[in-house]
C-alpha cells in the first residue's frame, strides 16, 4: 500500500536499475496448514557458499483468543486521509474468532466516509530488522476492496514517507487472481517503487512472506519465490531497508488502487488472518563467503568498524555502512572482515582491535566457529577470540574462551 505520496530490477538477486512498475501500496503516517503452534525453527534454506540460514521464531500472533492482543498490536481509528480510500478505521470492526483475526468492511457511515473497516499495527510494540516475516491469510473477492499485510520503517514520524522506506509483502485488489509485492523508498530524487506480482487463489488461505537480510528481500507466496530486491551496500540508495520495521495489517475500501466501483451487495465482508509470524536468521555451516553481513552482539547492539578512524565498539543500535562487513577468504580456513575497504584487526591481542588495515596478512585472519545456538565466533591468529566487551568499551582479541560477549549473531 502507498502513502498519501503520489520497482528493483530482480534477476534472481541482483538489481540492475531501476524500474518504476507496481503502482500499489498505500501508506498513511499518523495479511492450508492449519495447525496453530509455530515451529521453534521453521526451515533450512541453503544460501551461496555453503552458508545455510535456520530461521527461528521470535514473534508471533496466533490469534486464538476472543478480541485483539493490544500489547502487540495497535488498533487505529478514523479516515487515514491518503490515496482517496472511504474507509473510516475503528476497533468495532476487528475481532478474533475460530483461531482467525477477522477485519470486516462495512457499508456504514462514520466519520464522513460511507464504510469503516479496521487497521492494526505494531509501531511501538515490535519491530524487526531483517528475517522472515510471514502471514497465513484468507482475502475478500468484492470489487472496491483493498487488502494489505506490509510494513513501515520505525523511523517514519521523524524522516517522513518514503524516507522511512515500505514493505508491501501481500496487496490485493477487487476481485482479481493478482497479488502484489513492492517496495518503496527515496531513491535519491523522491519517490520510486519496484516491485512484481504473482498469481493464486486469494480467496483461500495461503502464506504471504518476506525473507529480508542486509543484502536482498525476497518475496513469497506459500514458499514460491516471485521477485528479489538488492539492497546491497545502499544500491540505488535503499539505505532505508538497514533499519527496523513494524507491521501492519489493514482492509481498505475504494482508493486509487481498487477504484471506486465498490460492489455495495456483497458487504459486508471480511480479510481472516491465521497468524503472522516473525523469525530470524541464524547462520550455520560454514562462512559466507561473498557476503556482506551484519554482527549482532550480546548486549543487542551491532559491531562497527567506525570507519576506522577509532578502536571497534559494538554499541550500536542499527546496522548502516559502518555496521557492514564483506567476508573474504583468506584462504587456509580462513576469513578476513573489510568495512568501507579497510579490513579488521585483531591487533595481535596487544591493543583495541580496529579496522584500517588496506591489505589482510596474520593479525587480519580469523577462524570462523558456530556455536549450537547459531552465533558465530571470531578467532584471531593469536589464538584468542574477538570479544565485544559487552559494548561498555572497545572491543579486544584477546579472550581465551568464548561465551556470550564473545559470541555475535549473523545478520539479525
């Protein structure tokens, strides 16, 4: 969904240009498993260089009570005022029945609009940056309908739409076959979007997802991949799509996207969600070779290189360039980490570990270990581990086992 404001080029991972395609989404500022318990792990996907991805879960909604869990979620109330939708939003609409979450639209009049309906999401509750973020839902058939399950930069009441960037994982509009996934951002000079879509039976249930990561998003229905974005190292200035988003899930009535030939006769109607589940990645196997990744410390908070004008710190609490590492093989087993093209040090475990040097020789090659849980380790050639400090001071290589500040988790 879009915003009152007024996509990546996919080839299965990398984004070429720019394309300006999929005119859906809508955005205000101010979703034929039926089992209802979520898998601690739900899947294995094997990547490129022998790096496999286990997603476990962190989040979720099951929405197996009577009325909306309001510590997770937001309900919102009124006209969102963008796209000429003729909804007005209120809490009376939305309801938990039979294991669903069910959002009914409504010939109704409040507010000044002609039909009401109900939005939730989690801004201030939950926030994800980076995972798997899914949805089992059944949609609305009726012409003037416009269901949603996307999400919004957290950032967005303090840098605006689309500065805060736009996830659209599930649109779909009247009575079509057609579901569509987009993204939306300030590509420098404004808006643009890019998107795809894909086919299925919307009016059965079926699990619209997202698997995002520092690098890509990828878009899915029931586990069938359909396009791929490059947010790789701020390409086409996709900068936004490094920081957290919340969730949102919303059945709109008219607008721009559906129009306005709303099939009266067939409201009221409903959207049913399952559940919404979120997970993250943890990295098992072997290194990825290749790939840009993120290192998340204990404390919670993301090693920076600090563009290696000072010692490392992780003290940071969202992941941009500086936060950003390409894995080299340095051969022999062994890894090397480069940030803005300088490469970490473990500085021989005499001093503060940094990242300035241009090349790689000993004290820049670690062994990269896998703990059980899924975070990883770093091992210097001195035999000693990176350690994080606990994010109260700069990080060393100078720990002699490894435990939890010694351990980091891989792109979460």
């Amino acid at each position: 969904m879009k915003k009152q404001f007024p996509g990546f080029l996919t080839v299965a991972g990398v984004v070429l240009a720019l394309g300006l395609m999929v005119t859906s989404c809508k955005k205000d500022i101010s979703s034929t498993n039926t089992s209802k318990t979520p898998e601690a792990v739900n899947m294995v996907k094997p990547m490129a260089n022998h790096k496999a991805v286990t997603y476990q879960l962190v989040w979720s909604d099951e929405f197996n009570g009577t009325s909306v869990d309001q510590t997770k979620w937001n309900i919102d109330n009124g006209n969102p005022g963008v796209n000429n939708e003729q909804e007005y939003y209120q809490a009376a609409n939305v309801t938990e029945t039979g294991g669903n979450l069910v959002i009914t639209a409504k010939q109704q009049s409040v507010g000044g609009q002609p039909y009401t309906s109900a939005k939730l999401e989690t801004s201030g509750k939950f926030s994800t940056q980076y995972g798997r973020i899914e949805a089992r839902i059944q949609l609305p058939m009726v012409n003037g309908t416009w269901p949603a399950f996307w999400m919004l930069g957290n950032n967005i009441s303090t840098v605006g739409w689309p500065n805060c960037g736009e996830i659209d994982i599930m649109e779909h509009v009247n009575t079509t076959n057609t579901i569509l996934g987009t993204m939306h951002w300030n590509g420098g000079n404004g808006h643009v979007q890019y998107g795809s879509s894909t086919t299925t039976t919307p009016g059965s249930f079926h699990v619209y997802a997202v698997e995002w990561d520092n690098n890509s998003i990828n878009w899915y229905v029931d586990n069938t991949l359909y396009v791929t974005g490059n947010i790789a190292n701020n390409i086409n200035n996709t900068g936004a799509f490094q920081l957290p988003f919340y969730l949102i899930l919303n059945l709109a009535i008219g607008g721009d996207l559906p129009g306005n030939n709303i099939d009266n006769g067939s409201l009221p109607t409903s959207m049913l969600v399952d559940y919404v589940r979120v997970y993250k990645g943890v990295t098992t196997g072997g290194p990825p070779i290749g790939q840009t990744i993120t290192l998340k410390g204990f404390n919670g908070d993301y090693v920076s290189s600090e563009d290696g004008t000072q010692a490392m710190t992780c003290t940071r609490t969202v992941a941009q360039g500086w936060e950003q590492f390409l894995v080299v093989d340095a051969g022999n087993g062994k890894i090397a980490l480069e940030s803005q093209g300088k490469y970490v040090s473990s500085e021989n475990g005499t001093m503060p570990i940094t990242c300035n040097r241009t090349t790689y020789g000993a004290w820049e090659e670690f062994t990269w270990g896998v703990n059980a849980d899924g975070t990883i380790t770093l091992q210097g050639n001195n035999g000693d581990y990176i350690s994080s400090e606990d994010g109260t001071q700069a990080m060393t290589c100078n720990r002699t086992t490894a435990s939890g500040w010694e351990s980091f988790g891989v792109n979460q």
